[in-house]
C-alpha cells in the first residue's frame, strides 16, 4: 500500500492518460508477490543445479572406482579360472592391479548462422512515456553472421597397464613357478609392451585340516534408514523364522516313527548299494593305485612341459625333421605333442620353427579331436624317450642325434675335425662344434687359436636362427668334405707306416730335421708326420703328468745317461717330473760328469723317447 501512495505522491500531477496506464499494470500487493516467487524459484533452481553437479563430481569417482574394481574382479575370475585346471586352488590366490583412468573426449562441430537484429527503442528509465526523439522507425537492421559450436563429451575408461600378483605355496617347484606366471599371462592377454608384469611369489600356506565356520559379517545400517526400512529389511527373516517354527511345532506333535523308518530303509539301501559297488579286493589299494597312475601321468606331462621351456631349439628341429620326413604325417603328430599339455604351448616354438611349417602345426592343432588322459601320458612319454634317450649314456652325450645328422663326426678325430673346419664360415663351425661331444670339442678347442675359438663361441650364441634345412644342408657339405679328409688321412697313413720305421732308427737329432724336409718339399706325409710323430725338441712342450707316467718305469741310471746328450731345458723337463731328493742327486751326479759311451747315451735318449710316444699312443687312442 505504501508503493501505491508513492506512485500517486509521484505522478498525481500527471495528465490523466498517462495515469491510467498505470492503472491498467499490477497492484503493489500482486508485484510483490510475484517477486517472492521470482526469488524463491530461482534459488531453488540455482541450488538444485549445484547440488546435481555437485552429485555428478562424487557419482564420477565412484563410478570409476567401482568399474575397476569390477574389471580386477574379472581379471581374478579369468585368471583363477584356468589356473585351476593345472594347479590345487587352494595352494594359490591371485591379485590384480588395474592401473587405469577416466579420459574425457570431445567432439566439436562448429556451423555458421546468419542473425537479422531489429532496431529497438530508446527507453529512459524513470519515465512512463518515451520522447517523441527516442522512438525508432520501424526496420530491420542488416543481418550478421554467427558462429555456433556444438560439443559432445564422452568419458571412457583407459587401460594403463596390469599388475599381476600370484601368490603360489612353497612345495611348487621352480618349473611349476615358470609354467603358473606364462598360464596367468597368456589368460589375462598381458602385453610387454603397455607396461604389464606378471609376478609369481611363493609363501608357505597353513594346512587348515578343520573347516572353521565364517565369521558372520553384520552390516551397519546408515543412520538415515528409517523403522520402517528396518522393518522391511528384516521381514523376510521374519517370515522364514515363523514358518520354520511353525514346522517344527508340527513335527514335534506328529510320531516319530515314521521318521525312523524311513531313516533305517534308506540305511539299508545304502549299505546293499555300497556292498555292491565295491569290489573284492582290499579298498587300501585301490586308494594307493590311483594316485600313483595321477603321480605318473602328471610327472610324465611336466617332464614335457618342462621339455617346452628349456629344449625349444631341440622339440622345434625334430618337428621338423618329421614334418620334412612324413609330410602327410608331421604336421599331425607334432600337434598331438604340443596338445599334450596345451594348444598355446605352440607359442613357446614360434621363433624356432619355420613360419610355414608353424601354420601346419597351429592348423592342425585346431582340427585335432580331444586325447584321452592315457593317451597323452602314452605320446609324452615316447617323445621324452626320443628327446633324451642318446643323452642319457654320459659317455656318449652325443646331441641331436634323433635327427640323423652329423653322424659321420665321431669317425673323426681332433685334428681331422679342425681340418674340416678350416675355410668354414663361423655358423657352420659353431654347428659342427655343437653337435660334437662335449669332451671333444673342448679338445677341438685347444687346437684352436684364441680368436678362431671365440669367433665360434660368438656364433653358438645365435644357432637358433638356424632351420632344420639349414642344419640339412650343411650336414651334407660336410660330410663330402669330410670323407676327402679320411681319405687323405688313410693315404697318410699308409705312406706314414711305411716311413716311421726307417725314421725311429735315425739319430733322435736328425729326425725333426727330415720331416721339416718333407714338409718343405710339399708331401702331405710331411704334414702327418708332423702331428703324429714326437720328436727330442717337442719334450719341453709336453704335459707334466704325460712325462711323469712314460719315466715311471725309467731307472736313474738310464735318465742320468740320457741327460748327457739333452740340451739344458729338456734335461730341466725330464728332471722336474722326478720326486725333489732324487732330482737334487740327478743334478750333484750330472755336475760331477760321468762318463757314458755313445752308445749308452744313444740307447738311453731312445728309450726315453720310446716310452714317452708309447704313452702318448696310449692317449690318444682312449
């Protein structure tokens, strides 16, 4: 009421017109009234849009930590899942960590659009009426162009990266430890590359031989939960109690004998049902009888799996040595190997096996039909048979011997077996070196120099790359060149027994002086004498326990005769391998000059020599 006398007080002086005008608008009580609820609708939209965002910022963080929770959970679930077909569950648990965030995208379309604005009037606050110079003629004023832009955000989540934790007991075994991380990689599809780790640890688990009952978990209500939600949580409860009740109020007033007749009848039929089913002999071993075909099948598979994880190279060169035998049969075979224990074993063999010849197999791995448990425990246990069978006898320990490869290396000796290498590039000689025997190699080795043996060694590292068709080809290089050598050696040998008889007969002096002849005048006689035959100079060379078993049965007498006719560092050889009182009266006897023929000097020098070329002989033939 007060507004309406001001606006009165204010324009009483008005001319009449204009006065009802404002007439014609709002009361004071109705303009109030409408700007009460003007502010009360405008707070109560304002606030209620805060509160939303406010809400929409908490429901974000709980729902991403809720969807990774969930996407651990699965992760645990698919892990757990196959492991479980290999390994006791009890002896394992496994924890996933996701590491992943909420990522926002946004698309933007940006458009044009053209906007006419029309003139307005001028108003001047405070007046009802315009001036007549504040009205605008009516028009539309020229058009603009305006840029809208639209935008769509999306919010997904991004997978960082993984964390696998398995904690396995302690009784697994190392292999056992390999197989459960490559088992709970391949199941939760981890990629090197993105930063995923897959870690096994090993804790002693208890053996809990009672089963405990859980832990009953009570719940606490929110405090805002009224009686009324209380009441209706409980009700069902409720209800079960009351019907269980009222059950066991009727049992109790109903007889007991039916009960326990029913009871005996269905122990009877129990009882003649087991007297049935068991059989005559004594249950004990039955128990006993089948763990120990599991305990035999399941060592005999983690042979082969352990086969898989440190035998590659060797499993992936005799698949393909059947694949190139039997190409009808190979392909098919080596799948029933790998299906043994687990289709994605094949992928263990990847880098080892030709690309073609990996297809078949993958390819026939998806059409093989499923193998009874004795069937595989049957094929494993042929193909560890054929795997390790040469290698079990540690006087041959001759490798890869189930291809039929290289087989013509044990008819050659040391020497011949550096004479096929020479002129071989340093894979071929790393391959012959590795088919060899392990004591015969090394003894090719020290006939080696020191920069030719590590060139070899450097190329052993990389014989994986190798095919069975390279190993093939090589084989059959060199087996045309090693019959060359045996021919050259039998020749050799043939001039050789014809020549050292003449050649043991002459001065011990002289020998070494007519094989250099041969030699220079190109005879491959020469050559073989050379390495075959020891002469006077070669004594200082020779090994110390060599020269102590050839003067084990040469008297003092006879070394102190031979001594004159030595030179001073082949005298200190012979003398040294003698026991010290015996080499200090060699010496005070030798200063003392003795006098011996010529002939009982030579007589000794050849005996020595004689003794020292028997034992070496001796040696080389072992």
């Amino acid at each position: 009421m007060a507004l309406g006398k001001f606006i009165r007080d204010r324009f009483y002086y008005l001319p009449r017109k204009e006065i009802k005008l404002l007439r014609t608008g709002f009361s004071c009580t109705s303009l109030c009234h409408f700007i009460f609820l003007l502010v009360f609708f405008s707070t109560l939209f304002f606030g209620s849009h805060g509160v939303q965002a406010q809400g929409n910022s908490i429901g974000t963080t709980e729902s991403l930590e809720l969807r990774i929770a969930s996407l651990e959970q699965k992760y645990d679930a698919q892990i757990i899942s196959i492991m479980s077909n290999y390994f006791d569950q009890q002896k394992f648990f496994v924890d996933v960590n996701v590491n992943a965030d909420m990522i926002t995208e946004t698309y933007s379309t940006t458009q044009n659009q053209v906007v006419r604005e029309r003139q307005q009037n001028l108003v001047m606050p405070g007046l009802p009426f315009l001036p007549q110079e504040n009205l605008q003629a009516n028009g539309l004023g020229e058009p603009s162009t305006e840029q809208i832009i639209s935008e769509n955000i999306l919010r997904m989540l991004r997978l960082n990266n993984l964390r696998i934790r398995v904690y396995a007991d302690s009784s697994f075994t190392q292999q056992e430890i390999e197989f459960m991380s490559l088992i709970a990689g391949i199941a939760a599809k981890v990629d090197e590359s993105r930063g995923d780790l897959v870690t096994v640890d090993q804790l002693k688990m208890p053996d809990f031989s009672f089963k405990s009952e859980g832990q009953k978990i009570e719940l606490i209500q929110p405090a805002n939960d009224t009686l009324m939600a209380s009441l209706e949580q409980y009700l069902p409860g409720f209800i079960l109690f009351l019907l269980f009740a009222i059950t066991l109020l009727l049992s109790r007033f109903k007889g007991p004998s039916d009960a326990d007749d029913s009871y005996r009848r269905q122990a009877e039929r129990d009882s003649i049902r087991r007297e049935i089913a068991t059989p005559d002999f004594s249950p004990d071993k039955t128990q006993t009888s089948e763990p120990k075909n599991n305990t035999s099948t399941s060592s005999t598979l983690d042979e082969l799996a352990d086969s898989f994880f440190k035998s590659p190279k060797e499993i992936a060169l005799l698949f393909e040595y059947w694949l190139e035998e039997d190409p009808s049969n190979g392909p098919k075979r080596s799948a029933k190997i790998v299906d043994c224990i687990d289709k994605h074993m094949l992928k263990l063999l990847r880098k080892e096996l030709d690309p073609d010849k990996y297809q078949l197999i993958e390819q026939e791995l998806e059409q093989l039909s499923p193998m009874s448990m004795e069937e595989k425990r049957e094929l494993a246990g042929e193909f560890i048979q054929a795997l390790y069978s040469k290698r079990a006898a540690s006087s041959s320990n001759e490798k890869h011997s189930q291809l039929d490869l290289f087989k013509f290396l044990r008819h050659l000796s040391s020497h011949q077996v550096v004479s096929l290498l020479n002129g071989e590039d340093r894979n071929t000689s790393a391959l012959v070196m590795d088919y060899l025997p392990n004591e015969k190699a090394s003894d090719v080795f020290d006939l080696l120099s020191q920069d030719r043996t590590a060139e070899i060694m450097l190329g052993m590292t990389n014989l994986n790359q190798l095919s069975y068709q390279q190993h093939k080809d090589i084989s059959t290089h060199l087996f045309d060149k090693a019959t060359d050598i045996i021919e050259i050696n039998r020749e050799q040998q043939i001039g050789a027994d014809s020549i050292l008889p003449i050649l043991q007969r002459l001065p011990l002096k002289d020998q070494r002086s007519y094989i250099e002849q041969l030699i220079s005048m190109g005879s491959p006689v020469g050559n073989f004498l050379q390495n075959k035959f020891t002469t006077v100079e070669q004594i200082p060379k020779i090994d110390k326990s060599i020269l102590r078993d050839s003067l084990q049965n040469i008297d003092t007498a006879t070394l102190l005769a031979a001594s004159k006719g030595f030179d001073q560092d082949i005298i200190d050889a012979l003398f040294s391998v003698r026991p010290t009182r015996e080499r200090k009266l060699l010496q005070i006897e030798l200063e003392q000059n003795p006098q011996f023929s010529e002939k009982q000097v030579e007589h000794a020098q050849k005996t020595i020599m004689r003794a020292i070329r028997q034992t070496l002989t001796n040696q080389n033939s072992n």
